[in-house]
C-alpha cells in the first residue's frame, strides 16, 4: 500500500503561498524596503518549516522562489542596494517562464500547452516590466498593467489546476 501525500488545507497553502509578500509589503510601507527584505527571508523560510512540519514534504516551486528570496535578500541587505529583492519577481518568471516554454517543446498534452504559454506570458510582461523601469519607479511600476495582468493570469490559473492529476 503506497502512502498518500498530506495535502495542506486550500486556505492555510494560500496563507502560505502569500502571506510572506503581504508582510514584505505591509513592512516596506511601515519600516522601508530594507526591514521589508529581513521580514520576507524569515517569513518565507518560516513557511517552508511550516509546510513541511505539515506535510513532510515541499513542492519545488516554494523551494525555488525561497532560494532565490534568501540569496537577492541577502545581496539587498549586505549590499545595501535595493535594486536586488526588486529584481526578484522579474527573475522568478523568468524563470518559471523558460521552464514551462520548455514543456511545449516536449510532447505534452494540450492543457499542459496552453498554461505554459500563458506563463510565457506573464514572462514576458515581466521582462517588459524590466525595460521600462528605467522610466518609473518602483512603487508605481510594481502595479502597472502588465503586472496587473500577471497577477490576474496567476490567480486565473488557479482554478483550473483543480482539474489537473
């Protein structure tokens, strides 16, 4: 008999997934972008512990988005540049982005196809957000259009990962 896999509540997963960014920005608009960072590291690997006490196991994707939090993190603060944790979420889609781009290489199947060219998407609008950067700042390019359609794409594609295996 195999072991089954704990599934985390849809509500704590969701707590997870996002309250470390809700406390980056409640703490960048309170204490600044640098206090920001400190929270969001501690928050971030905080729920990974969390995760995995809860299911002994963690998906790739949190582990991923947390290395990239604690090393950009860690060059913000040592640093002392913020450019770094605002290249972060550029560099995330990035990266999700070419990974999915190379599964419509490979024979998969269609809804597998249509998610990674809307992550394509959402790649590339963060990659045009980078570009324009130069013109904005980043509180405002943070809430763009593009951006704003990212967000929509994420939240859009959650319910049809219900359906999925």
């Amino acid at each position: 008999m195999a072991a089954q896999k704990k599934q985390l509540n849809p509500l704590l997963k969701l707590v997870l997934d996002i309250g470390p960014l809700i406390l980056f920005f409640v703490a960048n608009s309170k204490f600044g972008i640098f206090a920001a960072t400190g929270a969001f590291m501690v928050a971030v690997l905080a729920a990974l512990a969390i995760s995995y006490v809860m299911t002994r196991h963690i998906a790739v994707m949190p582990v991923v988005t947390a290395v990239i939090v604690l090393i950009f993190g860690g060059l913000t603060l040592v640093l002392h540049d913020e450019l770094f944790i605002k290249l972060k979420p550029t560099i995330i889609y990035v990266l999700f982005g070419g990974t999915l781009v190379g599964g419509t290489s490979a024979r998969a199947s269609m809804n597998w196809r249509e998610r990674s060219a809307s992550w394509s998407y959402a790649c590339s609008t963060s990659v045009a957000g980078v570009v324009r950067r130069r013109r904005s700042t980043w509180a405002r390019q943070s809430v763009e259009p593009s951006s704003r359609r990212a967000v929509a794409f994420s939240l859009s594609s959650v319910s049809s990962m219900r359906c999925m295996p």
